[in-house]
C-alpha cells in the first residue's frame, strides 16, 4: 500500500494542482453555483474516468465516481468549492507551491485535497482487486461552503448511503456536531455613515471599513481600547472620519482562535462614547463575547460543547445595518431553545432576524460503524490514545445519513483552513489515502 502512494504521488499532486487552478467560490454566473464550481466538477470528473470508476454528473450540484458491486453503498462524501481567498497569501492561492514538506494553496486541506487522497484510496481497491461486498462511491459536492444544496440535491435523488465518512474534519473522527443557526443582526437608526467588512458568514472577519461623522467618538479612548487589545485600526480624517481595523480570520466553529474586526470596532465605538443605538444593541448582547454569554447560552452548555458565535460579514443598505449572524449551539440541545434564547435579543430600533437552524448530529460512539473508521486510524498511525471527537464544525453529515467526518485534518496540525496560506502536510496528504483505504475496508466487513 505505502509503495502504491509513493508511486503515485506526483499523479496526486497533479490532480491537487489541477483542482486548486479553479476558484471554485458560490458564484451565480452560472447555475447551480457558478462556473468554477461546474469546471472543478468537470475537472474531477475526468480524473474519476481516468482511473477507471463509473461516473455520474448530478445536474453540476455534485458528480461521483463508483467502484464495486452489491446492494449497499460506502459514501465517501467530499467538497470541490472554496470559500473566498482573502488577503494575505505569500504565493498566488490557484497554484500549488510546495515548501518545506508542505503543499500551499487555497482548498488544499478543505478540502480538495481529501477529493484527490480518496480519488486515490479507491483506485488502490480497483487496481488490486480487492473483494469488495458492497459499491464504494465517492461523491464530491460543490456548495458545502454556503448551504450543501448539492447534497440535499443528492438525496433527492438518491437518498443516503449506508455507510461511510466525509473527509472534511478531523483524525480520528467525529461523532458529534454541533446545531446551527444562521441569522442577521439588524440596525434600522444608526448614526454609522458607511460599512462593509467580512469574507463570509463562517468566516471570523479580518479587516472591516467604517464612515462616521466628524466629532461624534472620542478618538484617545477609541485608540486606548483598542491599543490594549493589540488590534490594528487606522483613521482617516476628512470631511467624515473613515475607520479600517483589523483582525485575523479563522473559523467560525472557533471564533475564538481568530480576532472579529467587528467586534472590536463596535466595542471601541461604545467605549469612545459613540452614542448610538445599534452599537449599544450591540454592546449588550455581544461586546467582546464568543460563546453567547451576555445571552444566557452559558446555561445550555454540556460536559463536550459548548456555544460559538461568529458575526462574519457586516454592510449597510439604504441607511440599515446588516449583519451575518453564525452560531454553534451544544449538542445535548435543539433550535427550539437556541430560538427561546435569541427571541429577546430585540428593541425597538434594533433585532435579530432568525433564519436558517439545524439540529445537532450525534452518532453511538461504539457503533459498529464509529468502531471501523477509528481501527482504520489507530492501525495506521499507532494512534490508541486520540478520541473521536464533537465539534462546532458544521459537514456533509448533517446533509447525508449514515456518515461521519472522518479525516482530513491531523492533531498540531496548522493548515490555515479558511485563512490565508491554507496549507497542507505532504506525508499527511498520503497518510490520508492509507487511512481511507483501511476504513474502507473495514466498512465492507460490517
């Protein structure tokens, strides 16, 4: 198996680079999400035939390929979309470079490179006949980064697997994820001019642009407060005064790991003696927080997860404030008592608009198939200390009964995923194809 990887490595990378080339980002050029998604699709495709699998376009929502016969099914549940690029990057992000044992390029640890690493763990299992029981089919999806229609389009069509895994987590595994809850903040009389800031809704901002009047903030204890904190902002005094600051991105299952610039800004605001109404919504409710703590999620916490709140992106239109509310809530909890908790986060100028809620996921951690997928890992790796994990990440299992994430990401390892210079670890990028195929295996004894 090893001397197979090392075989084809450089056909792994290739068809790494030749997936990273495309931007594939939700666009709306072309349906169902642009026309990057449907090159990217197309690309993978080829690839699929290539190395001999049966293959099916789905509409450009999602194609798979398949091996194997019998009346159950494997999934192995991949994504072919990116989120934004961002600034920041040391090379440009649709061309893989390779660095001191790592891969770099935006998408290559989310998660185009798990595509390729299980491209390759099923053409291992058809290229050495290995006696499968049941199909072994790879889905690779193009929206999971804004909403996974493509999935949902999926199991329209052809409902979920029996089992299997999406590569779009971490070693050794999750059982469990978090509920969501998508939203808007809403400010109908602020004195803001202007304001735009933010990549995406799960994305932690990093630099957000701000226009008030002339005078209306103290600027020494706007400084202060944010000197204190080590957040970088500048002004520009005109007729108005503009405002950039800055934060660092990350996820927003861990909004804590990154530095919201909006957040920051609208606390300096209240702290400058900015008299507004939407800053002092603001203030109350979130200030500084991550975990919903000024909104009483501290009491719905549980002894594995707990509340994450992300505002990702941040725009004003025709004189209202708009924000993109991103929330993780406990697994031992339901949208029904997220939307009990949010449903005073509201005042007369002022609200949070509900959207989108999606419950918890959670699978028996000593069910046959949780138990086939870790003894892939430990047998592989020599692991027997790492525990399957709950998580605040949001993937394909929420879309697909019967999977887990299962994979890509390792321990201590910094991929930046959705921050600039998303990387990838050369050996764990052929670890993954060995894990992928053990589990495989094992997923066809149960």
């Amino acid at each position: 198996m090893k001397q197979f990887i090392e075989d084809n490595y450089q056909n792994m990378l290739q068809d790494l680079k030749d997936l990273v080339k495309h931007n594939s980002v939700f666009a709306t050029d072309e349906a169902p999400f642009g026309s990057e998604n449907r090159a990217v699709l197309l690309e993978a495709m080829r690839m699929m035939e290539e190395k001999g699998f049966t293959t099916y376009n789905d509409d450009f929502y999602d194609c798979y390929g398949e091996i194997g016969e019998g009346d159950k099914t494997i999934g192995l549940v991949a994504h072919l979309d990116i989120v934004p690029a961002g600034e920041g990057w040391e090379s440009d992000p649709f061309t893989v470079i390779e660095k001191d044992g790592l891969l770099y390029g935006r998408g290559v640890s989310d998660d185009k490179g798990a595509a390729v690493a299980s491209m390759y763990a099923l053409k291992y299992l058809k290229d050495t006949n290995y006696p499968l029981k049941k199909k072994v089919r790879l889905i690779l999806g193009c929206n999971e980064e804004t909403g996974s229609k493509c999935i949902e389009h999926y199991v329209s069509k052809f409902g979920s697997v029996d089992c299997g895994f999406t590569p779009d987590g971490e070693f050794p595994g999750i059982y469990a994820e978090k509920g969501m809850v998508g939203g808007q903040l809403v400010g109908k009389n602020t004195k803001i001019i202007n304001i735009s800031g933010g990549e995406a809704r799960n994305i932690v901002c990093k630099r957000v642009l701000c226009e008030v009047e002339a005078g209306s903030f103290n600027e020494e204890k706007f400084a202060e407060f944010l000197n204190s904190h080590n957040v970088k902002f500048e002004i520009e005094k005109a007729d108005t005064v503009k405002i950039t600051v800055h934060g660092v991105a990350a996820h927003a299952a861990s909004p804590d790991l990154g530095v919201n610039a909006i957040n920051f800004l609208f606390e300096a605001l209240y702290n400058a003696d900015f008299n507004d109404s939407f800053v002092n919504f603001f203030h109350k409710y979130f200030a500084l927080t991550v975990h919903g703590e000024k909104m009483g999620f501290e009491d719905i916490k549980d002894e594995a997860t707990n509340t994450s709140i992300n505002i990702g992106l941040v725009s004003m239109e025709d004189g209202v404030l708009k924000t993109s509310f991103d929330m993780r809530f406990p697994i031992k909890s339901n949208v029904e008592t997220v939307k009990k908790l949010l449903d005073p986060v509201k005042d007369e100028e002022n609200e949070f608009v509900f959207g989108n809620g999606i419950e918890p996921l959670y699978f028996d951690e000593n069910s046959p198939m949780i138990q086939a997928m870790l003894k892939a890992y430990q047998d592989v790796t020599g692991d027997k200390e790492s525990k399957m994990m709950a998580i605040g990440g949001g993937t394909y299992a929420k879309s697909m009964n019967n999977i887990i994430a299962f994979g890509c990401g390792f321990e201590d390892e910094k991929s930046n995923i959705h921050n600039a210079n998303e990387s990838l670890v050369i050996e764990n990028f052929k670890k993954q194809v060995e894990i992928y195929i053990e589990a495989i295996k094992n997923l066809n004894e149960i």
